[in-house]
C-alpha cells in the first residue's frame, strides 16, 4: 500500500462498542511519523460508545445497522471510493462483511482479533483460551478474506496467561496490548 507523497494515507475504522482501538488508531495518527489517517468511522450501532472518539476528533462518522446489508454495504463502498479511503480497519466490528464487499475491496480490509490465530477464531475467545492448557494467548492483526478471522497475518503479541487469569483479567491486558499492536500493523503495511 503505497502512501501518496508525504501524505498520509486515509483509512477507514469500523467499530460495534467500546471503540478503545479506535481511540488508540486516533492517537498514534496524530503522530508526525505515522503513515495514515482516520478519515471515516462506521458504526453498525447507533449507540456505540465509541462514536465519542469520532464526535471529540471532528472525523466523519456514519451509522448502518446492517439490517439490509447488502445495500448498506454498497453505501459503504461507495462512501469509502469518494473518500478515497485507502484502507478499512475493523476493530471490534462484530458483523461480518459479505463475500462480495471483501471482493470489492480486496486486500485492504484487516481486523483485530484477540487471540493468537489461528488459535481461537470467532467469539468467546478468552473463555475458550482459559480453558485449554495454553500458556500464552495474545492478539493478531490479519487481512480479511472470506472466511472469519483466516486472512494472512501481519502481526501478533503473545501475552502470558497467569494462574489467576479470569475471561476478564485477560481481556484486559490482551486489549492493552491491542492498542499498540494495530497502528504497527498499520506501519508496517503501508510502506
Ligand atoms: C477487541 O478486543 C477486539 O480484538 C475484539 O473486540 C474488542 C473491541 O474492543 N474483536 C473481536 O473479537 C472480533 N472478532 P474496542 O471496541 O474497545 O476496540
């Protein structure tokens, strides 16, 4: 992904809640040196806490409950085309996109996801890492393709798991973890 001459590139984040990657991905493009900007935030729910790091930034912000996907998606892409968005990044976006709109912007879509993939796919995750004799989970950043959390990987922070680890705890120091790992992943892809 090439950046246009000293300029940052525009990246779109989606988000379904708390949007604390969201805010980080706000923060490190603020830096001189980071290589992209947030341009757009879209959210399938109207009252996603996350919203707030938009508003506070003065970034676009557009809501689509996905009820009708299929057209929404196409509002989507058309949106992201006239913004010239370069890059999709998914961060706690709980839908899963079409085939078709994956299609359509192929090999610019990545996600979070917080666990070691391919280990742990899908929901639950800290739960189902909780109960394996795993000594390590942590988060991955990887390109979207059609299958859910099966792209190509970017990048990925092991975390230790502790003996007092609850779903919660590990939640926790996981998602810390996320807020550096995602503008890295940024960094590195875009060149
Ligand atoms: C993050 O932990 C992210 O990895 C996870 O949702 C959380 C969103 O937090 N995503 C998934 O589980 C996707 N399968 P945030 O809204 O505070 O960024």
């Amino acid at each position: 992904m090439k950046k246009l001459f000293g300029k940052k590139i525009k990246i779109a984040v989606f988000i379904s809640g708390t949007g604390s990657n969201l805010k980080k991905l706000i923060y490190f493009s603020k830096n001189k040196k980071s290589k992209f900007m947030v341009d757009l935030v879209i959210s399938n729910k109207r009252h996603a806490p996350g919203l707030i790091y938009a508003k506070k930034n003065k970034i676009n912000y557009k809501i689509y409950d996905f009820k009708k996907q299929i057209s929404d998606e196409i509002k989507i892409l058309n949106l992201v085309k006239k913004r010239k968005i370069k890059l999709i990044c998914l961060a706690g976006f709980m839908k899963i996109l079409t085939e078709k709109f994956i299609k359509k912007f192929d090999g610019k879509i990545i996600n979070i996801h917080p666990s070691l993939l391919p280990k742990y796919k899908g929901l639950n995750t800290h739960f189902k890492v909780l109960n394996s004799n795993d000594k390590y989970s942590g988060c991955t950043v990887h390109y979207v393709n059609s299958k859910l959390d099966s792209g190509k990987v970017i990048i990925q922070k092991k975390v230790k798991i502790l003996k007092s680890d609850t779903p919660k705890t590990l939640q926790k120091r996981i998602l810390l973890e996320e807020h550096k790992l995602y503008s890295k992943a940024l960094n590195i892809i875009i060149d």
